[in-house]
C-alpha cells in the first residue's frame, strides 16, 4: 500500500509487515490539486510521455486513474508543483516501479496516516472448504499428485495453492474446448461448402433435365404432325434421342439428388456440432473465469451515500445490493481494511485499516493554500483510530447473500472498504473502487479528458456480473 500525503508532501509504502519505503513528493498545484481519496495501480509505463502538456515526460510512469493522473519520476521543488500527478525521486520511483504489482492501493490523504492492525468479528472471513474440494485434493494424493497432508484451510497459503491448480487446469480445458470450438466450426464451414455445391448440381440438373423432357415434348408432338414418311422417320428418331437424353439425365439426378442429402445431412451434423462445441467453450470460459476467481482478493466497498454494498473482483464488479448502516443519518468515516496474512486459524486473517482522517467522523475544513504553506511538516504519521474503525464496523449489517458472496473465499490482499462518500466515476471496469473524498479540492480531476483504458485491461464480465460501472 502507498500512502501519500498532500500535506506533509511525503509518499510512504508499507507491506503486511510495516512501512518498507519512504521519499518526498510533488503533488499537484493550485487549480491543478492531486485529488484526496483511494486509488490503485492501473497500469505501469516505463517510459511514457504525457498527451496533455509539451514537457510532460513521466519515466517509471504508474497510473491511477483514466483521467491521467500517475505516480511518476519528476521535479520535486519541495511544495505542490505538478499538474495532478504524484512526482517521486528518480531513483525511488525506478525502485517503487520494481516492486509494485497493478492494483497496489494508493491512498492520497490530507495529512500523513499510518495502518493500525485491527480485529473486529465483522471482518471478512472465508467459509470453510467444501467438501468436494477436500475429496478432490485427497484423491489427488493418492493418485501421486504433490498435495501435502493436512486438511485445507480456509485462506490459508495451501488453499490458494489449490485454487490456483484447479484454475490452470480450467484454463487448460477452456483451451482444449476453444480448440475443438474451432475444429468443429472448420468442419462445419466445410461441409456447409460441400453441401452448397452438391445442391448447385442438384439444381442444374434438375434444370437440364427440364430442358431435354421440353425436348422430348417438342419431338412427340412433330411425330405427331409428321406427314410423310421422311419427316416421320426423322421425328421418330429424334424421338429416340430424347428419350435417352431425358433417361441418361434421370439417372444423373437421382444421384445428385442422394449425394445432396448426403451432403445436407452431413452439413446439418456439424453445423450441430459446431454450435454444441461453441456452447461447451462457453461453458468452459465461465467455469474458468469463476476459477480464476477464486484466486483473486475479494474487495468490498460500503457507502453510506448510496446505501449500497458492492463487490469486485480482478477490477470487474461480481455482485452490487442494499447494506443496512445503523444510524444512517451520522457520518461513518471513511476506512480502508486491509487483509494482510493468514493466522493459521480456519478462516481468519490478520487486518489493517488506514482510516482517510485523523478524527474521521468529524472532519476538519480544508485548509488554505496559506495555511498549508505555512503549516510545520508532521515528523511521524497519525496512527488510525481503530476505536472509530471499530465502531464503523458495529453499525454495517449486510444481507446474507451479501455474505455468501463475500465470505466465498478471502485471501490475503483482500479488502473492505467503509466510507461516507459514493462510488466516484473514475470506479470503471478497468480499476479496483476508487473513492474520491468531497472536503477535498479535486482541480486535477476536473481538468483532464478519460483516456482509453488499453485492449488488455478490459476483461468480460461473468454471467452473474452486475452493471456497476461508468463509462466516459
């Protein structure tokens, strides 16, 4: 996690075990401020130059929004200098840069906090393993696969472990389904061609054979007005001629005719085929997709604005629904929760939260420019309330199937997310949620067009997927 600090123009980055790095910053100036909220890493660009402004080179670039605004190498004049992003020391910004994955959260806060470990039972936590999963894996051993003895705990390294193995073999067999999708579809093509040329010949034939009983017709009835012997002798012959041309031609036809049901009915069976494969890959995405998953943090958002709870997955929204918020009429803060390891016990983690304020139900005005100047740098960042944190967490009842959905299976990296503010536009189905905090100035997501999000970052929504994104 990367916490930045607007006030005290200070970048800190923490692991599950601490603060790990730390450097100053450059956020952004009057009219172009760095938005205050919760971000993560969209996309990394080692090299990138902006498409806004002429001197805009942004080496070891990493982004948090759509809208343009990026951790990045830059001048750090020592005050609020950029136009929105977050300028970093050249060298922190090439380490940070090697060590940070897409997603890491990025919170940008007014004035410096710092993670508190918290335990709370309204903490997410994984449901035990089913059954089915225990067996697979005990049969798996016994059958020679690696799997070490033990049962399978819930959230646990191991469980993981498995879940990323079921995964790669659902991958495997999406594989295998696309390629006989293909296969089928191939054939289908191919038998469909033959099928068309068999019925071309069917109809030309039928047409030829059309033409020679027309002929067949016209000798008959010259037979029939022939008047001398001559005439009648040649009518009779040219009576011959058709009848054989019209028998010879039958005879073609009716094999025309049993080579184009052939050719149909072949045609009809791997056209069949073809959609048959083309449902079993569908069918083959979806169980993949829900695979891989199930490996992926579970990251939860709570709004008291809305009233609303939403979930996400891999950056794609998996379920949306009503929370109830007791005393709904008073703030609630806004607090980022944190899954950060496995105690070893079934199901449950050790957590972090990083609450957005250092009293974060009752929140100060924004200071002026003049007296953020003029204010003394804090030496130490503020270490949450977890009292608050707690009672945020006593007054959120979600519904059961929220719960269901939620509980499925937490891992470390997972998060919750509780705060009086909504959804902000720039949550899309490229980002994790992103939460921008309305006490605060926000010049620099006010200046800036949405830029495409890259062909990779967009990824299909799963068939249970809900709605919940913007789209600029």
């Amino acid at each position: 996690m990367a916490i930045v600090s607007l006030s005290d123009q200070r970048i800190s980055i923490y692991d599950a075990n601490g603060k790990v790095l730390e450097a100053p910053v450059s956020t952004g100036s009057r009219d172009y401020e760095t938005p205050a909220g919760i971000f993560s890493i969209v996309q990394k660009k080692e090299i990138h130059h902006s498409n806004l402004y002429l001197d805009g080179e942004m080496p070891f670039m990493q982004r948090i929004t759509w809208t343009g605004i990026a951790l990045h190498a830059g001048a750090l004049p020592g005050h609020p200098a950029s136009h929105g992003c977050i300028r970093l020391p050249a060298a922190f910004a090439q380490q940070l840069f090697e060590i940070t994955d897409l997603g890491m959260r990025v919170l940008i806060v007014r004035d410096d906090m710092q993670p508190s470990e918290i335990s709370h039972p309204a903490l997410l936590k994984s449901k035990p393993v089913p059954r089915e999963l225990v067996l697979a894996t005990h049969r798996s051993a016994k059958l020679g696969a690696s799997a070490p003895d033990g049962e399978i705990v819930p959230g646990s390294a191991r469980h993981l472990q498995i879940l990323q193995s079921i995964a790669a073999t659902k991958a495997a067999e999406l594989d295998a389904a696309a390629k006989r999708q293909r296969e089928a579809q191939a054939a289908a093509t191919r038998t469909g061609s033959e099928a068309a040329a068999a019925a071309r010949l069917l109809r030309a034939g039928e047409a030829n054979l059309a033409r020679a009983e027309n002929a067949l017709k016209e000798a008959e009835r010259r037979l029939e007005t022939a008047v001398s012997p001559r005439i009648k002798q040649q009518a009779e012959t040219a009576k011959a001629k058709a009848l054989a041309r019209v028998g010879e031609l039958q005879a073609k036809l009716q094999t025309a005719r049993l080579q184009e049901q052939i050719k149909r009915d072949a045609a009809d069976r791997a056209s069949e085929e073809a959609r048959a494969a083309a449902v079993a890959k569908n069918r083959a995405a979806q169980v993949a997709e829900e695979a891989a998953q199930k490996t992926l943090p579970v990251s939860v958002f709570i709004s008291r604005k809305t009233q609303r709870l939403y979930v996400r997955k891999g950056n794609y929204p998996i379920f949306e629904g009503p929370v109830t918020i007791r005393d709904a009429q008073l703030p609630i803060g806004t607090f980022v929760f944190t899954a950060l390891d496995h105690l070893g016990a079934p199901g449950e983690m050790r957590w972090s939260v990083v609450a957005m304020y250092r009293n974060p139900t009752s929140i100060e005005p924004a200071p002026t420019e003049q007296l953020r100047r003029g204010r003394a740098r804090n030496a130490s960042a503020a270490p949450t309330d977890v009292a608050a944190a707690s009672a945020a967490l006593d007054r959120i009842v979600p519904t059961q199937e929220a719960l269901d959905i939620i509980s499925d299976v937490v891992l470390a990296g997972s998060s919750l997310i509780i705060s009086d503010e909504g959804p902000s536009r720039e949550t899309g189905k490229d980002t994790d949620f992103v939460v921008v905090m309305s006490h605060e100035p926000q010049g620099a997501l006010k200046i800036r067009q949405r830029e495409p999000a890259p062909e990779e970052a967009f990824r299909r929504s799963p068939s249970r997927g809900l709605p919940f994104f913007w789209t600029w």
